[in-house]
C-alpha cells in the first residue's frame, strides 16, 4: 500500500497537483499513474492502471448505486452540538460544513436499486474524517428504525476514522447505540447490508459496520480496529503488506465479498432480490 | 504511610516521613528524654501534623485534576476486578474459554452468590507484578475474551442469573492476532448481544473505562463508576498524538476530554458515581468493596423481579437515546444544497 495511514489524503496530500493546471489530471495513490480528471471520473473514479478506488462523492455514491432519481433524503437536519465545549471543535464543524454542504458526515434516505426498495446511508470521510459523534449514531439508528418501520432492507456504506473524539463519551456510546440498531433489525428479521469503504475503523468497524448479514467491501479499502500508529505493539512481528485492508478482512473471514466499484450496484441488486420484499410479511 | 504515591501526592508521603518520624523518636526512650528536654511534646507535634495532613489531603484529593484522575484510575495500588470478586461475592466459580480456541486471561467470569443470590459475575483483569501484567495482557482482551464474556452472559439468560460486571481496560488488544481473529467483530457482536439480554446487567467501572474495548462488556440496566475511575472515547495519549501530535500533552487532552467519572454523571451517561475512601479506593480496599456491594445490592433489588421484556426495552431506549444533537429545518432539496447561513451557524451551539 501506498498510502500513508488512514487519514492520509491521497488525490491531495501528495504535493503533485502542484504543477498541474487544477482538477484536470490526477495522480494515482496506487500507482503513480497520472490520469486526466475525466476519465478517471468516466472510469467510476477508479484508476484504469492499478484499479485503485479514489473516494467518491456522495452524488457520485448515489449515482452509481441507486435507480436514478431514486434517492430521498431524510433526516438532513439532524446536527452536532458541542457537548464537550471541545477545543476548536465548533470551528471545525462551522468549516466542515461549508466545505461539504452537510451538517454532518452521514446521509440516509430512501432509495431504489432496480426497482428494489431500500433504505441507504453513506459516510463520507471528508467530514471530520467521517468520525461518529452523536448525528452520526443518530442517523443510523434513525435509517434501520425506519428499515423496520418500512420492512424495507438496510444499506450502509461505511467511510470513517471512528468515534469523533471531540464529542468524548457521548461518541463512545454511539458504538452501543447502533449496535442496538442493528439488534433491532436482527428481531424485525429486515436484511442489512453493510459496505466498507476507505477508510473504515475504530469505533466504527467494532460496532455497525461489523453487524451486517452480509459484508461487502471495496478494494484497496483500509480497514481494521486500531491505527498503523500502534504498529509497534507487535513487538517484532512483521506485518502483512496488505495488513488492515478489506483484503486481509476478507482472508481473516470478516467480510464475505471484496466487491469492484463497477459491480457494487449489480451485487447489491442480487441480495436485495435474495431478501425479497416484505420479508417478514411472508412468513 | 503511602505506598508508591503519584506525583501529586507527594507532599502527603513527605508528612507522612516526618510523622514517622516523630512517632519513631516517641518510642526510643532515650531520644525521647532528649525531646522532652528540649521542651517538645511529641504527641502534640504529632497530633498537629496528623491533623495537618488530614486537611492536606482533603484538599488534595478534593481538587483532582482530569490528569490526576486517569492516574488514580491506573493507579498500580488499585483493587482489581478478582480483588472485588473476592471481597464483594461467595463461592466464586471461575470458568475458562470461548468455546472457539482460546482462554483469555484479560477477561475472568464466573458463576458466584451475592448473598442469596446467584450470579455471573465478569470482568476485565489486570495484572499487579510484571509476571501477572503480562499473562493478564495489562487487561487489555483479546477476540477470545469479549467471546468468553458473551458465552457467560449467554449462560447467565438461559439460567435466568443476573449479570455483574467490572470494567477496568486500557483498551482492547489491537495486534496483528487480535485483527486476525475479528477484534472489531467480536466488540460489536456483544455490543448487539447485550442489547437483548433478558437478565439484568450491573456494570461497576472500577479503574479504566477505556474506549470500545471498555464498553463491548459494559452495555447495562445499571452503571456505576467509582469516584476516581474514568471513562474514555480514546485514551488521554491517543488523544493528543491525534490532535497535537504529541503524546506528552495527555494531561491536556484528559481535560479536554471530559473523561472523568463526574463529567460522565453530569452528561447523564452513567447511572451514579461512588465514593471513594479518602486517597482512592486502594487506601482501603475493604470500604470500598463494601460501598460497592451495596449499590451492587441496591441496583439488582430493583431490577430482579423486572421482566426481560421490559428490560431489554429499557436498555435499547437507554442507549438508543444517548447522544446530543440538533433537529435543524430539514432541507427538502433533493441529495444536498447549502444550508443557510444563519442556520449553519446555529448549529454548533443550539439545544436539542
């Protein structure tokens, strides 16, 4: 891997947009390679060299995913406090905010996928690295409560660095919040999907994103419980090159599918078929 | 008097020298003679220091830092989980394994009667001398030991017990071994577990509350935390290294964290905090067991005659609720627009 860590920016941080004219080529993370923007874009923002999957925007998610027009947003106006009154926490908000026209990293909504119904989420890691406070864990537990509520299944694309931090204990109990969530859908018997993207650890990846029926994730994604930074605690062990990746995930048995940007819609079509609407109707 | 005292209880550990001291010259007669000559009462100075020390320590212990409190919580003094269970419970059963491969030893649990009733009783462990530390793994579980904990709390329904747990981690394991062997999954799967356990759960943090590692075995009807034990997102270290990229400013991050058991209270997250004896719970482990028994007691009086349905109930509610946010004007925009302004900027400091 060539990345730096899980926080690290690739399509940014990396000094080499420097010299190029803005937004017109990017250079791979992966593999170097320098693509112009829109065919990078036209290959669903994954490198047609090495296959790297750069982040996708939340319209860019949408439009890949779900029938097109589909998507109903609900929820929208849920928004963090600063219970903590955490240093710089509200400034970082306030920029977050303007920076992505959200008010915070999560959004849920009704969608279809090939005429199925479901309930969706996606993470985005550019807000405060997709870190769960209090909106986040409201979010998703508010989505499956509506998942039960509709009988409809439960869809979670998952991008985040963990618990936020500057929400202190109130974010740590969002782990057993949506964990609770995810019981409830267990009871209901509504089907929930969950879909790792880069990055997905910490308190996330010990709480929802583990719970899914069935658990997808994307190639190349960074994926796993603490950061590279406590590397050391392995005292001499030598880590594997693909350590923490949804690779590793999947050869360690936790997840049941690495699944290509390109054959996300198609794979997630074939559970929602397999599921079936009214699933608990029919029994 | 104090043994190993932290930094700021030093200037308690120099009285307590010069009581010594005095007490020392009080008991040779000849050292004696030669105070009394000197017109010094012995047993007046002492009592002046005693008293003095008393007040110092009030006033220390009164005006902890955050800081102070994570060390007191970590304190290597401090009575452990099987030090409780020894002091708190009768005929402790301690039983093994995951049923999957392994026995953790961060994790014990066990079947033991608190009065006339039978319980289960688990918690995380910690060990004292380098030897036990390292076998107890600092108390930090592995895969096995949050699927050990399950698989007792599994039993405790089935047999219709109550749960008792004491939670003191620094954190979960998160080696190369653990990520292997699905740490993450196995916090979350008992996380989802306890949501919907027909028995009632009593959780005690009794030192450190520490992250998920702390809560995958801390999802009750009823937490307490001692006075001086915390409770935290991320350890104060962690913290820092992530927002200031330097470990030594921990102090900083502890404040800023708002991790100790009196923050937890006021945020309405914990159930209650007890008091601890004067100088932490490990300057007399007996009260404090005692104390801890009878809240214990107290909290499984009211829940026992519960049904389970009304208490799974309540506990999804409990920790469904928690959390503080705001419910803004919803923009109806499909995908998303801009917010106003104004109400962006409402965001980060409205009530909800």
């Amino acid at each position: 891997m060539a990345r730096g860590g899980w926080f690290s920016r690739p399509s940014r941080s990396d000094g080499s947009h420097m010299n190029m004219p803005e937004g017109l080529w990017t250079k791979c993370p992966g593999c170097s390679e320098i693509t112009f923007a829109r065919d990078l874009e036209r290959n669903l923002n994954v490198c047609p060299k090495c296959g790297y999957h750069h982040r996708l925007s939340l319209s860019a998610r949408l439009a890949l995913t779900v029938d097109e027009g589909s998507f109903e947003e609900i929820d929208s106006g849920v928004a963090s406090q600063d219970p903590l009154s955490f240093p710089d926490y509200s400034t970082k908000l306030k920029r977050d905010m303007a920076k992505t026209s959200m008010n915070d990293g999560v959004t849920t909504g009704r969608a279809t996928i090939e005429g199925l119904p479901l309930i969706l989420g996606v993470a985005d890691f550019g807000f405060m690295g997709g870190s769960m406070g209090s909106v986040a864990g409201e979010k998703v537990v508010r989505a499956m409560e509506t998942g039960v509520k509709e009988n409809k299944p439960v869809v979670l694309f998952t991008a985040s660095g963990g618990a936020r931090m500057q929400e202190g204990l109130f974010s740590l109990m969002q782990m057993a919040k949506t964990s609770a969530g995810a019981s409830k859908l267990d009871r209901a018997g509504v089907p929930y999907v969950v879909v790792l993207t880069h990055p997905t650890t910490a308190g996330v990846y010990a709480s929802y994103a583990s719970l899914g029926d069935i658990i997808l994730a994307e190639p190349g994604a960074t994926v796993g419980f603490a950061g590279l930074r406590v590397g050391n605690q392995n005292m001499g062990v030598k880590l594997p090159d693909d350590f923490q990746t949804s690779e590793f995930q999947f050869r360690c048995g936790m997840v049941d599918l690495v699944v290509a940007r390109k054959e996300m819609r198609a794979t997630l079509a074939r559970l929602l078929a397999f599921f079936g609407e009214g699933t608990v109707d029919a029994q | 008097m104090l043994s190993n005292p932290l930094d700021f209880e030093k200037p308690i550990a120099e009285l307590d020298d010069l009581i010594g001291e005095l007490k020392k010259v009080g008991s040779d007669p000849a050292e004696r003679q030669e105070a009394v000559a000197n017109g010094i009462d012995i047993e007046a100075e002492i009592g002046r220091f005693e008293a003095k020390r008393e007040l110092m320590a009030r006033k220390i212990y009164s005006s902890l830092t955050p800081w102070n409190e994570v060390q007191m919580a970590r304190h290597v003094d401090r009575p452990y989980t099987l030090d409780y269970i020894g002091m708190i419970f009768e005929d402790f059963l301690e039983l093994h394994g995951d049923r999957n491969g392994a026995d953790d030893p961060a994790i014990v649990g066990g079947v033991a009667k608190l009065g006339s009733q039978q319980v289960v009783v688990m918690g995380h462990q910690k060990g004292r001398d380098l030897k036990a530390r390292q076998l107890r793994n600092f108390g930090s579980a592995r895969p096995a030991g949050f699927r050990k904990a399950l698989r007792l709390m599994k039993m405790a329904e089935k047999f219709h017990r109550p749960i008792v747990v004491f939670v003191d981690t620094p954190a979960a394991e998160a080696n190369l071994l653990a990520e292997e062997d699905g740490i993450s999954m196995s916090i979350a799967i008992c996380l989802r577990e306890m949501v919907t356990l027909t028995v009632p759960i009593i959780v005690a943090v009794i030192g450190e509350g520490g992250s998920g590692g702390a809560l995958g075995i801390a999802v009750g009807d009823r937490v307490i935390m001692l006075e001086h034990s915390v409770y935290s997102v991320i350890p104060p270290e962690g913290c820092a290294a992530i927002l200031w990229n330097d470990r030594s400013r921990a102090a900083d991050a502890a404040g800023a964290l708002k991790l100790t058991s009196k923050h937890a209270l006021e945020f309405g997250l914990v159930d209650e905090v007890l008091e601890e004896p004067l100088g932490g719970a490990h300057r007399d482990p007996v009260e404090m067991a005692n104390r801890l028994k009878s809240a214990i007691c107290g909290a499984l009086g009211k829940l026992v005659s519960v049904d389970g349905e009304t208490l799974t109930q309540g506990r999804y509610d409990r920790f469904r609720n928690m959390g503080q946010w705001i419910e803004l004007e919803s923009t109806p925009q499909p995908a998303h627009s801009s917010l106003p302004a104004e109400l962006a900027r409402e965001s980060g400091e409205g009530k909800g």
